[in-house]
C-alpha cells in the first residue's frame, strides 16, 4: 500500500468516524424506522440501510464511489459486520463497520483477537488449511503465511522486503495463498494458473510469480492467457499443461478455498501476512527491522 492510499484510508476511516455519529444520531432523533426494523427481524441490516447510510455519509463528493461489498453476521456476538467499499481516484480501500443488532449504533475498525495466546486460534486455521506452495524449511520455527493478488501492484511492491527477510532469515517457511481482488480483471486467471504450476514444479511457481510481477503492467485482461503462458515457459512450467489445467473446475475450488481460508481469518486486502498466526496487514508500511522483530520474536 503507498503512501498515498494509506493517507486516504486514514481520511476515509476518519471521516467515517465522524460522519457515522451524526447520521445514527440523526436517524435515532428523525424516528427513522427501518434499519430498526430490518436489523430486530433478520440480526443484520439490510443493503437498503446501509446504502442509505453510505449515501447520506458520501453523496457531497462527487468524487467518491462507494458500495456495500458484505453483510454478515460478526464474530462479536450481536452485532453485524459490514464490508463498504470506498473508491477515490487513489484506489479502493475496504472499511468494515460493526452494527448492533437493534441497527442504532455501530463501531469502525478491525476486530482482533485477544487472549494470553491472542494469535493461536488463526495459526491453528492456517495450519490445517493452507494449500498454496512453500519454501523453507518443512518444520521451521516461524512459518508466513502470505495471502496476495498478482495483479495487485502493493504485492509486487513488497516482494523485495519479504525475499530480504527470507535472505537474513534462514529458518523461516514461506507459504503462499492466493488471494485474487474482485477489482482486478486478470487476477483469478492469474491464481488459477499459480496454483497448477505450484502443484507441478515448486521451483517453477516462485518463478512464475515474479515473472508475473515483473510484467504486471503489460498484462491486461485480453491478453492474460498469452502473456501467463509466456511467464509459464520461461519459468520452466509447460504452458499448455498450465493452461489445460487452469481451465479445470477442480483448479478454481483450490483458489477459492483460498480465498475462504483468508476471509475466515480477517484478510480483506492484499499483500496480508500472517507470522505464526499473526496478522500483519500494511506490509509495506513496515520498516524492514520490525518486520525481522516480529519474525524474531515469533521464533521464540
């Protein structure tokens, strides 16, 4: 995430904050009755209240676009978690709000787990359900588990930063899920293709994905199966192999399994990475020397 998108994140979440206050409280005072209404029959608001809310929230900037991704039940008992998506000329950035379930009040923020063992649970569903590719010793004492987009240019952008790590860090396993965005037009095909060369050669798939990184900017959606071919060859993979295999609905079971396993364990933008069950979210923000403390720590 650049520096840019994270200014923009801060600004929306803080105008969240502020905005939200006011139109519950606007909405409580007007007698305004139907996310009480929706939200006591079902537990969850409806998509109606919280477009309302978007819009009464947003609809002065002309320059944002906005829509309601998710409507679940949370982890918090009692409340429901909404997934907004916020789009400003920067980028997208996904915004999670947690109502009551009386639909009057609601929180921002990410939930995080707590506990005298507060990451163990997420490392415990890690560990039975990662799929993708590793390197690095099999019983390492640290394992990362990295959820990421090869359309997504913040993935690429950390790269260097994990391959340094790893460098510097021997006795560190690197396992890799894919995690394709519903914004990027080539990403699934991408994960699709990821996932048979990782089944096929390991050595092969860690070529791939930087090959995929390196011409991140020439691919586009029409050309895709081309260009992943081309990246397929070169890395050592049989590109008609790959192809074949890419198409299968077996292949996109496997990614979307992925793509569960990340939701179950709050991933909601990519690169996240996990260091033995911890989440770390802005990868990129992280000065490398606290990225080696974590994983130091964590060997521990």
């Amino acid at each position: 995430m650049t520096t840019d998108n994270r200014l923009t994140r801060v600004a929306i979440t803080t105008l969240l904050v502020i905005l939200l206050a006011g139109v519950l409280a606007a909405q409580q005072k007007s007698g305004a009755k139907t996310s009480t209404t929706e939200a006591t029959a079902s537990g969850l608001p409806s998509e109606e209240t919280v477009s309302g809310f978007l819009h009464e929230t947003f609809g002065y900037d002309s320059s944002l676009t906005y829509r309601v991704a998710e409507i679940k039940p949370s982890e918090i008992p009692g409340m429901a978690e909404v997934t907004v998506v916020i789009s400003t000329a920067q980028g997208q950035q996904s915004n999670k709000l947690y109502v009551s379930q009386d639909g009057k009040h609601a929180l921002i923020g990410d939930v995080v787990p707590f506990g005298a063992h507060p990451f163990a649970a997420d490392r415990a569903k890690l560990d039975a359900g990662v799929n993708g590719p590793s390197r690095g010793p099999a019983k390492a004492p640290v394992t990362i588990v990295e959820f990421s987009d090869l359309q997504c240019p913040h993935c690429k952008e950390v790269q260097p930063k994990i391959e340094t790590l790893l460098a510097a860090e021997p006795n560190v396993k690197l396992v890799f899920q894919n995690f394709p965005l519903p914004m990027h037009d080539w990403a699934n095909k991408a994960a699709d293709y990821a996932d048979c060369i990782g089944r096929a050669s390991n050595d092969a798939f860690w070529k791939f994905v930087q090959g995929v990184y390196d011409a991140q900017a020439d691919i586009t959606a029409a050309n895709a199966d081309d260009k992943l071919k081309a990246i397929a060859d070169a890395s050592g993979a049989k590109s008609a192999d790959a192809a074949v295999c890419a198409a299968k609905p077996e292949t996109q079971t496997r990614v979307e399994k992925s793509l569960a396993l990340g939701k179950e364990v709050g991933v909601n933008s990519t690169p996240t990475i996990f260091i033995n069950g911890r989440k770390v979210g802005s990868l990129g923000a992280l000065p490398d020397e606290v990225f080696k403390s974590l994983v130091d720590f964590a060997a521990k």
